[in-house]
C-alpha cells in the first residue's frame, strides 16, 4: 500500500529541506568544535610520571638486548 503522504510533495518542501540540511551542517559544526576542543585537551594533559618511568624502563630493556 503506498502512503499518499510520501507521493504528494508539498510546495515547501524544498525550503523545509533546506532548513534541515542548514540544521544538520550546523549541528556538525557544532560537533567538530566540541572534539577539537576536548582533542586539544587530552593532548595537553601531562604524561603521568608512572607512565614515563614503564617506557624508560622498557627503553633500558630494549638497547641492552641490542647492545648483546
């Protein structure tokens, strides 16, 4: 059964259509912002000194065994 609703177009269709796509580019917009900013702050945060300490000891491990 087809939908009468889904074969007539309305007349503001197209400008409904248009106020959707602008709403949608700015929600991306909106979006990208957002994860740049919470990108620019996980890269910003400090590297625990626990952290540092497992790579340089994994480091010392790795010349000595090409040192051998």
């Amino acid at each position: 059964m087809i939908n009468s609703k889904e074969t007539t177009p309305r007349p503001d269709a197209a400008a409904s259509g248009d106020n959707g796509l602008e709403e949608v580019r700015l929600r991306q917009q909106a979006i990208g912002v957002k994860l740049r900013h919470m990108f620019d702050q996980v890269v910003n945060e400090p590297v625990p000194d626990e952290f540092l300490d497992i790579l340089r000891r994994a480091d010392d491990r790795s010349s000595t065994k090409d040192g051998q």
